[in-house]
C-alpha cells in the first residue's frame, strides 16, 4: 500500500452560502486519480451538513429533496482591518474543533488543500494552520481557483508549502516526486478525469462535467484563465460514473458543471441525454452554471426535457446589444425569445427556466439593469440577479482596481459582492436592492 494523501475541503468564511450542488470536482477527480494509483485518500469534507457532533451542538439544516440546503453556520467576525457592513459574517460547515479533531487523527504524508473564491480563503487558512499544527513537516499543498488566480496572495498568507495554480493533474506528479513519494502511473487527460467514490460525498446528488473550459472569451469571467482550452469529454465514461453512482448510493439529482455545457453539444451531450432515454433512468437533472442560449435547438430542448431536465438555467446577462458587444459576445437579441420558445414547445413551464441578470459591473448604470428586468418579463420565466464581483486577471479587473472604492487588488475579501464593490453614483447600494426587489416582482409566479 502506498502512502497516504489526505484531501480537504476547507470551510468557508462569508455572509451568505448557499449548497447549489456544491462539491470540489477538482480535489475529487484528483483524488479519484491517486486512489486508483494505490495510495489511500481519506477526503475530509469541513462542509459535511451532516456530521454528527456538529448536528447534536447546532441542529440539522434544512435541505431539499433535490440536493441543495443549507450549510451549518456559526458568528464569526470579519478580520481585523476590514470595513464592516450591515451584514453579519459567518463560518459554514463542522464545528472547528470537529475539523481539528479529525485532522489530528489523520495520518497524512501530504495533505492537499482545495480552494474555491477567492474572497474564501481565511477558510484555506483555517485548514492549512490546523494541518501544520498537528503534523509539522508534512507538505501541504494548495490548489483551485483561488491558489490559481492569486497564487502569490496564496502563498503569503495560507502558509502552504506548495501552490498549485492551474491543472493540478499536470503539475502533480512533479511535486509528488520532490517529497519521495510515487506517481500513479497512468495520468488520465483532464477530460477524462473521474471523481473518487465515497459515501461521504456522494448523499442526495451527484456531479457531472462532460467538457472542459468555455470557447467563449467573457470579460467579467475566469472560465478562460482556470481551463484555457475547450476539451469535449467522453460521454460513454460520465455515462458509467453517473449509472455506478445512481445504482450504488441511489442518487437521482445531477448537477452539470460545465461552463459550456451545450457547445459540441452533438458529440457529446447529446449521445448522453439519449443513452440516459434509452436505459429509462428516472434521473433529475440541474444546470447550476448557466448555458448558452444560442445553441438551444428543438432537438435539444426535447431531449433535455425527456432525459429529465428539472430546471434550465440560461446567461441573459443584458438586454443591451453594447453590453454584450464589448464584454461577451454570447449571443444575439433575436437568440434569446427563440431559445424559450423552443424549451417551453418541448413541455418546459417558466418556473422550470431561469434567466441570470448581471448586476453591479464597473460603470453599468442602473437603469441598463431595470431595462433589462422590464424586457425579461415579458418571457414569464424566473429571473435571478447575479450580482458582480471582481476577479483577478479578467478582462474587467483593470477597471474594477481602478473604480473600487475598496482595495480589491490586496484584499480579496473585497471580492465578495456582498460589499458591494463597484458601487458609485450611478448604480448605489439602495439601488441594488431595489433591482433585486424588481426582479422578484417581475418573474413568473
């Protein structure tokens, strides 16, 4: 038996989360990888909504049939330094002491680390000082978005031995063999890539990614800058992990996480939804990332609804040409009543369909965000406001350093959204909360 790896999932620091299938698809295919090579991967999971201690000393969360809930949440101030707001923060997932206990009983010769926004990483820190206290000398090593989009800031202030920015598959190996410890043989493509089986993170619902990266070039999104390259997927492969995982654990509920889960949508996506008809799996799906409207076809939208689509979730973004002229190009106006018409001719309600609305962008004004809202309600679907934050090494992180009132170049904390960071005279807090009130309003009941 080789050596062991333990893989973490810290918690998370912020005023607000949300379990809209949330599982670190990166720490868990890499994991996936090493056990197949031998060696032994305990995952510990600081977000698991079900841990026993923490439940007894908290309560259980509430949480839907299809997955998502709600995470524990304890007080907890915002670091020294930071401007406070009207909002409270808060630490998501097991008790500290419960994440503590089982760090120290692990027996890791290298520990690695996952990281999601990068205004989360005081959660990254919480995890890798814990691991350093109790197993001093072990590497620890810390990879995901934000170790990738900050990675100097990562390693500075978490303490990591190593940060891993970009494909962790690819830079892995190297890193295994400068502590002594072998490579799995075989290193799949990125593609091609399966998450590691485990009860523990496998309860209510499973995840999917077919592809890798976006074709696309959005200003406001780092899909680019995390996977640089479009790569199709084998169907067949996700097809199998998803049949083992709905045969082993009973899992109906499936969340893609593609970034362009339509696109090559004959190569791949396709074959798969008429595998899933075939085999008749009463299977649920859902599309936490949005998808392009400009690919949604009669043929498309029929097998969606078939293969079991439970909710579509589509990136309007804005009802301004010049918008998407300048910052993403996704889609033409004439695109957007045509994709709905086709999803609801295929038997999808407006409850089923959900339009994001951008909110909150360097220089938007206001009223682009209310005109947007007043035209999507002619659709009757949901809307929902995705409110900006600033991200590193984007095309907008240039003016959003320039226009924040908030050091966002040296303090991710004032990437969340929360804060608020692009306000100015044009586009206020209390008008942000006004469009938010509008679009709920507006949206099919």
């Amino acid at each position: 038996m080789k050596a062991e790896i333990l893989c973490i999932q810290p918690p998370v620091y912020d005023f607000a989360l949300y379990d809209l299938f949330f599982k670190p698809y990166g720490l868990l295919s890499i994991a996936g990888w090493l056990q197949e090579g031998g060696y032994r991967v305990p995952f510990l999971n600081a977000l698991d909504y079900e841990d026993a201690r923490t439940v007894r000393a908290l309560g259980r969360v509430r949480r839907k049939s299809d997955g998502t809930g709600k995470f524990h949440r304890m007080r907890a101030e915002l670091p020294e330094g930071i401007r406070p707001i009207r909002r409270r923060f808060g630490r998501y997932g097991v008790l500290p002491e419960v994440l503590e206990e089982k760090i120290r009983r692990a027996h890791p010769d290298v520990v690695l680390v996952t990281s999601q926004m990068t205004y989360w990483y005081p959660g990254v820190v919480e995890a890798v000082e814990m691991v350093k206290r109790h197993h001093p000398g072990v590497p620890v090593i810390v990879g995901g978005v934000y170790a990738t989009l900050m990675p100097e800031h990562c390693r500075r202030v978490t303490g990591a031995d190593e940060v891993v920015a970009g494909d962790g598959f690819s830079r892995l190996p190297e890193i295994l063999a400068r502590y002594g410890l072998e490579s799995p043989a075989k290193l799949p493509p990125p593609s091609a890539a399966v998450p590691v089986m485990d009860p523990g993170v496998w309860k209510q619902a499973g995840i999917l990614r077919l592809n890798r990266g976006c074709p696309f070039h959005c200003t406001y999104c780092a899909s680019r800058i995390l996977e640089p390259d479009f790569q199709a997927g084998d169907f067949r492969m996700v097809f199998e992990w998803m049949r083992e995982l709905h045969t082993r654990y009973r899992i109906r509920n499936f969340a893609f996480y593609d970034d362009a889960l339509l696109f090559d949508r004959e190569r791949v996506l396709l074959p798969l939804l008429e595998e899933v008809i075939r085999r008749e799996l009463d299977l649920r799906f859902f599309t936490p990332n949005a998808v392009h409207m400009r690919y949604i076809d009669a043929e498309t939208a029929s097998l969606m609804k078939r293969a079991g689509f439970r909710e579509v979730r589509l990136g309007y973004e804005s009802a301004d040409e010049e918008f998407h002229r300048q910052l993403d190009r996704k889609y033409s106006p004439e695109e957007v009543p045509q994709a709905i018409k086709v999803l609801r001719r295929a038997g999808f309600t407006g409850r089923q369909l959900l339009l994001y609305v951008l909110a909150g962008l360097p220089g938007q004004r206001v009223s682009e965000v209310e005109r947007t809202l007043h035209i999507v309600s002619r659709y009757k679907v949901k809307v929902s406001i995705a409110e900006y934050s600033p991200v590193p090494r984007t095309g907008l992180w240039p003016e959003a350093v320039r226009d924040s009132s908030y050091p966002v170049e040296s303090e991710p904390l004032y990437h969340n959204n929360t804060f608020f960071p692009m306000e100015w005279e044009g586009f206020t807090r209390d008008d942000m909360q006004r469009v938010k009130a509008l679009s709920h309003e507006l949206e099919v009941r």
